[in-house]
C-alpha cells in the first residue's frame, strides 16, 4: 500500500490527493463533498504524499468516525521526529567547550 508517489516540487497533486482521501471516504463509508475536498487540499497539498497517506492510515487506526480536517492535521509528524541520533564521543577539549557552553544556558 506504501507506494513511493510522484510528486512535484515534493508537493502532493490533487490526483495523488484523491487517491489517498479515497482510503479515508472507503473506510468511514463516507463521500467527501467537493467543497470540503478543495478546502482539504488547499490545507494540505504543502505535504508530501507519503506523509499525508501516513496522516491517513494513522487516522484510520485510531479514529473511530470520519476525522476532521484538524484532526487528520494534527496526526502530521514533525519533521525532526525521523532524525536519527547518533551517540557521538568528545575528546577532553571538546567536552570541556561543550560543558562551558551549557553553563550558559543554564
């Protein structure tokens, strides 16, 4: 079901866009109104096409009725949150800068 999708400029176009709502209107059993689709796109063609379909599948695993704009917008992932941390080993002398620089913000 993941499939990696075209996009342009790393934007979602409506065709994309479509296909994914049609997870949500299929599980809920509800048609979206063509209003209602064009306000869903303007707010979120900003997102690629995979994070919106990740937007979706989350909706659907956790939301018991047809989700609201808000509610599928707040199921976004920032960014950072796929950083991986890597644990990184300072020499003395970097430790000690790094230590000096803390003390600032404390």
């Amino acid at each position: 079901m993941k499939e990696k999708m075209k996009e342009k400029n790393g934007k979602m176009d409506k065709r994309n866009f479509r296909k994914i709502t049609e997870m949500l209107e299929e599980n809920y059993n509800k048609k979206m109104d063509i209003r209602i689709f064009g306000l869903w796109y303007e707010e979120l063609k900003d997102c690629t096409a995979n994070e919106y379909q990740n937007m979706v599948i989350e909706a659907i695993k956790t939301k018991k009725f047809m989700p609201t704009l808000a509610e599928i917008k707040e199921l976004k992932r920032p960014k950072w949150f796929d950083i991986e941390v890597k644990k990184v080993e300072l020499d003395a002398e970097n430790k000690i800068m790094l230590e000096e620089l803390l003390k600032e913000f404390q």
